[in-house]
C-alpha cells in the first residue's frame, strides 16, 4: 500500500500539465472572463504554463522539444479532424485557425509532457525493444490511418494485432521508492488509454470540445474512443521512446569522442 502510495504520488507529479489544463477548462466554463474570449484564454494559459514549467525546471529544455512536436502534430491532426466533421469546437476566438482553436494542440502536447516527467521521475528502462526501423514503420502507419481510415478501410485493429506481435517480449521496468517492478509494455499502453479516455470524458464536459451527439447536451463518449486513445497513445510512447534512445546515443558517441580525445592526450 506504501509503494502504491508512493507510485501514485509520482504519478501526480508527472500530470502537473494536464491537470492545469482541466482546471482552465473547469473555471472557465464556470466564470466568464470579459475581453477575452474562452479559448483565447485558454491558449495563455497553457503558454504560461509552459514558460513556468521550464523556469522552475519541471521540465528540460529536451523535454520541451519533445512537447513541441506532439503539439504540431496533434494540431496537424486536430484541422484535419474538424475539417471531416468527427468533432468540433464551437465557440468563438481569435486565436482559431480553420475552426481549430490553437490551445488544442497543448492537449496533444500535455500528453508527451506526461510521458517525459513519469519516464523520468520512475526511471523508465525498456527490454527487448525491437528495431528502430520497425518501430518507425509502425508509428508512420498508425498516424496515417487517423487520417486514411476516412477514404479506405479502417487498419486499427490490424495495427493493434501488429502492435502486440511486435512488442509481446518487451517489458517496462520502472522504480519506486527504491524498488524497481517491471509490467508489459502492451499493458501500460492499454492502461493509459483508459485512462485518458476518462480524462476525455472530463474534458468534454467542461467543453473543451464537442462530439456530434454531444451538441444538444453532453453524453459520455463512446467506449470504443478508447481504441483511439490507445492508438494515440501507442505512438506518444513510441515517438518519445525513440527520441529517448537517439538521445542516448549521441551520449554515448560524445563520451566515446571525449574518452578517445582523453586517451590521445595521454599518450602525448
């Protein structure tokens, strides 16, 4: 009970974005701020947050690029979407482009700012990852299909059994509190998308945004979003997990220089 205790503190801590972003959502559903418009709002929030996160060193500046592209990419995906009618955001705000308010792509970014605080703070550690090419592969597919699936059939259940060939070997190994428990790689993606899709439904009822059942009065989304999610969230953790380990290499590859500079030095 201790170390579930411990673990969900950890767990707290590495959400500090999203919960920031709920509780925007929250009040200003609640309270109406005058000369400014909600989403506007929203958005200088979020860059506040940002700002203040690496000011105080919540987050790195590596971290921070991390951020930016799942922000570009959700917000990629975001005009997209809306353009196809799967949702919408109906309020008015200067800061919207194509019917997408731009604080979406934080949404997106929240996530990523997730995976690098908790990857950090329980000290991540993958085995048996496979290679980088396939991994590639699979994340490229898996974006392409929310755009695809429009115009052709819909591959997520084939990337789904795809996604657990690749990765059945390999494990996640986190610590806490000194301890260190290891858990299916597979498992902990279909956890976080469960758990995100909880969070949808919370931000939906704030009206982040709405779905097309959701215009004359909120519902809960749909449990089969939860397929999505994991989709999402499959490709945050692969995208991160990749930048993580081509960072760790080029660590690597500095010392292996700076010790072969060492050793030359020497024998002069």
């Amino acid at each position: 009970m201790k170390q579930l205790i411990y673990f969900g503190l950890e767990q707290a801590k590495s959400c500090v974005f999203p919960v920031i972003i709920f509780l925007t959502l929250a009040m200003t559903k609640t309270i109406e701020v005058p000369f400014i418009s909600r989403y506007d709002l929203i958005l200088l929030v979020c860059l506040g947050t940002q700002v203040l996160m690496v000011m105080f060193k919540r987050e790195t500046l590596d971290e921070v690029k991390v951020i930016a592209v799942f922000h570009l990419i959700g917000l990629a995906l975001e005009l997209y979407k809306v353009h196809m009618g799967s949702w919408s955001y109906p309020e008015k705000a200067f800061t919207k482009v194509w019917g997408v308010p731009l604080y979406s792509g934080f949404m997106y970014a929240s996530v990523a700012s997730y995976m690098c605080q908790v990857w950090r703070r329980l000290e991540l550690k993958l085995t048996n990852w496979p290679s980088t090419w396939v991994v590639s592969i699979l994340s490229m597919a898996i974006y392409l299909n929310f755009f695809t699936h429009h115009f052709i059939y819909d591959f997520r259940w084939f990337l789904k059994l795809f996604t657990l060939l690749i990765f059945y070997r390999t494990f996640v190994y986190f610590t806490v509190n000194k301890r260190t428990y290891r858990m299916p790689l597979v498992l902990s993606f279909v956890l976080i998308g469960f758990f995100i899709w909880i969070a949808e439904n919370i931000a939906t009822f704030f009206g982040a945004w709405q779905y097309p059942d959701q215009q004359q009065q909120w519902t809960m989304v749909h449990i089969s979003k939860i397929s999505s999610w994991l989709l999402l969230v499959i490709i945050s953790f692969l995208i991160v997990a990749l930048l993580k380990h081509l960072k760790e290499n080029q660590n690597q590859f500095k010392q292996r220089e700076k010790s072969k500079e060492t050793n030359e030095i020497y024998e002069r």
